[in-house]
C-alpha cells in the first residue's frame, strides 16, 4: 500500500516537473523571442543613427564641396577678366602698330608714285620728240618720191654689172609701172587669201583632230568609270547580301528565344531585273539605275536593322525587368509552390504562395530583376522581408533573411546582393522563401526562374 502511494506520489511529482519545464520552455521561447525583437529593434535604431551620422557628413561634405566650387568659379571669373583685360590692351597695341605701319605704308606708296610718274613722263617726253623726229624724216622722204612721181612721166632702170663692162638702161612709162604695181598687188592678195584659206582648213582639221582625241579619251575615261562603278555596285550588292544573311541569323537567334520580330521590308521596289537589249539606254543609265537600287535596298536593311534593334533594345529591357535569375548562390528547393502539408505540425493542409530554397546560413541573396525596393524590414512571420516592384507587373518577394542589404525606396539592378539566407520568422532552418507575383496574382516562381 505504500509502496502504491509512493508510485502515485512520484507519478504526480513527474508531472509537475513536466509541467514546470514546459512552462520555464515557453518562458525561455518567449524571452528569446522579446530579446530577438529587442536585438532587433535596438540593431534598426543603430542601423537608423548611423544613416542620420551618414547623411551629415553627405550634407557637410556637399557644403565643402559647393564652398570649394564657389572658390573656383571665384577664381576663374578674376582669372577671366585678367585675361580679358590684357586681350584688350593687346589688342589696343596690335592696333596702334598697325595704324602706325599703315600711315608709313602710305607716305612710301605716294613717294613712289611720285617717283614713278617723274620718270615716266621723262620717258615718254623722250619717246614723243624721237617719234617725231622720225615722222619729219618719213614726211620729207614721202614729200620727195611725190614730186618725183609727179614731175616725170617716164622712169630710167640702169643696170651696172660689176666690173662696169656693160651699162644697160631700161626707160619705163608711168602708166606701165601702175599696172604692173596693180597686177602685184593683185598677185599678193590672191596669194595671201589662199594661204589664210589653207591656213583655215588647217586649223579646222587640226581642231577637229584634236577633238576626236579627247572625245576618244573621255570615251575611254568614261567606259573605266563605268567599270570601275560597275565594280563598287557589285562589292556593296556582296555587303548588303552579307547584312541580309546575318540580319537573317540574329531574327533566328532571337526566334528561338520567343522574341516577336518585326517584318522586313518589301523588296518590290528595288528588285532586280534584266534582258540582252538596252535600247535606247547606255552603261551610264544602267550604272545610275544599278546605284538608285542600291540606295533603295540600303535604305530598306537601315530600316530593317533599325526596327531590329529597337526590338532587341525593347526585349532587353522586358528581360532586364522580368524575373529570370536563381535568387541565391546555390541550395535546392526544399518546398515548392502550392498545396502542401503545414511544416510545424506536419498533418494540416497549408497554401504555399512561393518556393522555399534551403541553403547555408549568410548565402547571398540577389535581385531576379531589375526595380524599387518597396518593402525592407521585419514582416511578420515572413521575418526579414524584402519587396521589389518590378516593370511589366511583375513583383518578387524575399522572406526569412538573416540581414538585409538594401533599403526602402533604393533600386536595384538585375543581380545585385539584397540580403543573406537565414531564419528569422517562422522558420524550421536557413532558407529562402520566394514568390513572384503577375499583376497581384501569385504565379509558379519556377516558369521564371
């Protein structure tokens, strides 16, 4: 009977230890709990106070640095109107030796000319006596043969051989030296006006020589021009079917990754065509015609490439602002996204609005996209908690970190560290909660990541 009381007494005296240790358990759990949120607290306002230490010396250091620049601003503007003022004295100076030199040129010019107009009139005073003088001379000789003309109607032509043997004479009328000055002088203009004509045609062939020689070289220009021409249009028709070929690969390239590409141009406009007859065309109008098609398709890739290049720039942009990157370095999914059992009892059913990703404690966490942090604290059972507003309706959340790298309002590029993996909240153990949402709807975080 003892023996019985002493086993219900220990029974109860179990018990109540069982009970005092759960109640010291939940004692402890709840001090850990206060001092964590304590810790906490007491961490954001050293956090907050070193921010506020940081923005006074942000603000000291901006009036130093606008002081400093007033300083040189200062100082420049003196150095400028330094400056400013010995241009101006220079240029007083420069133009004062000018003046000067100008009046000197001026006085030496006149003299010069003074000089000049002396000695010309010298000369032509000494032209005007010598021309008259030879103009008496040439009068009284004309003077002379007139009144010889006049006073004798016959003339005497001697001719005296050498050695003086035979002296004969020759008497002629007046009126037969007339004809025959007449007849030679006839002869004369007959023989001058044949020769210009000769001369004329002469020159007329020689000039129509010399033409059909450059007609020919120009021809000849021409035709290696057009060759040469004919040579360019085929080498830039090669480049354009090069950027064709490789416009073609990248819309292949970027069909495979499920970009929506722009259409190409219609190539109606410029195609080529052809035949063995050209009509009343020549190689220079085939040439211009080749060139004005080449112009045509060149404007046509610009625009190709241009649109194509927008579509690239606008698919980067949906790339760099939609989430596409593994959050964290490394770790597995332990959790996935949906319906699942409740982790802390481990029979009720629970909603999971992410994936948990378990990795070791303090892995980096990085942005799966680029945005503004709209949320970066403690969050509930979430712990620490990160939000990013992303382009496209896109949102991504971070959740049970054990700090955090980045603030409120700040934004972030696609990859750049927000945080490291802990268990802070509602945790069992390090990971990484993460959800994406779609136009405030939760979606699969594995069709993006």
């Amino acid at each position: 009977m003892d023996i019985a009381n002493i086993k219900n007494n220990l029974v109860k005296i179990k018990l109540k230890i069982t009970k005092f240790v759960n109640e010291v358990s939940e004692k402890l759990a709840d001090c850990k709990s206060q001092l964590q949120s304590e810790a906490d607290i007491a961490k954001e306002k050293a956090v907050a106070t070193i921010n506020t230490a940081v923005e006074g010396a942000k603000l000291k250091e901006t009036a130093l640095e606008r002081q400093a620049e007033e300083a040189v601003n200062t100082a420049v503007t003196i150095a400028k109107k330094h400056e400013a003022d010995l241009e101006r004295r220079a240029v007083a100076c420069y133009k004062n030796n000018i003046r000067t030199a100008f009046v000197i040129a001026k006085l030496q010019t006149a003299s010069f000319k003074r000089r000049s107009m002396n000695r010309y009139k010298a000369v032509v005073n000494s032209v005007e006596l010598a021309v008259q003088k030879k103009s008496n001379q040439i009068n009284e000789t004309r003077r002379k043969l007139h009144q010889m003309w006049t006073n004798n109607h016959s003339f005497t032509l001697w001719v005296a051989p050498a050695d003086g043997s035979l002296i004969t004479k020759k008497h002629f009328k007046k009126t037969s030296l007339k004809y025959a000055a007449w007849t030679f002088t006839t002869v004369l203009c007959s023989l001058l006006v044949t020769i210009g004509v000769l001369g004329y045609f002469a020159h007329v062939n020689e000039t129509q020589k010399r033409a059909l020689e450059d007609f020919q070289k120009t021809r000849m220009a021409q035709e290696q021009t057009i060759k040469e021409l004919k040579e360019i249009a085929e080498k830039n028709q090669q480049q354009l079917a090069y950027l064709s070929k490789l416009e073609d690969k990248v819309r292949n390239e970027m069909k495979k990754n499920g970009t929506e590409l722009p259409p190409k141009q219609e190539i109606t406009s410029f195609a080529g065509t052809g035949g063995p007859n050209i009509a009343g065309a020549t190689q220079t109008d085939i040439v211009l015609l080749q060139e004005m098609n080449i112009k045509k398709e060149a404007d046509a890739k610009a625009a190709d490439l241009e649109n194509l290049l927008n579509t690239i720039e606008n698919e980067n942009y949906r790339r760099q602002y939609t989430p596409s990157v593994w959050p964290t370095a490394g770790g597995y999914v332990s959790s996935y996204f949906g319906g699942r059992s409740n982790p802390f009892d481990g029979y009720s059913s629970d909603w999971h609005s992410g994936i948990d990703i378990a990795n070791n404690y303090g892995a980096p966490v990085y942005a799966t996209a680029s945005g503004y942090i709209t949320f970066s604290g403690w969050y509930g059972g979430y712990g620490r908690y990160i939000e990013i507003n992303h382009d496209f309706g896109f949102k991504t959340a971070y959740a049970h970190m054990s700090s955090l790298a980045v603030s409120s309002g700040s934004y972030v590029e696609k990859g750049d560290i927000i945080g490291y993996v802990g268990s802070s909240g509602n945790s069992t153990g390090p990971h990484l909660h993460f959800e994406v949402h779609r136009y405030g709807e939760e979606v699969n975080p594995l069709d993006y990541v």
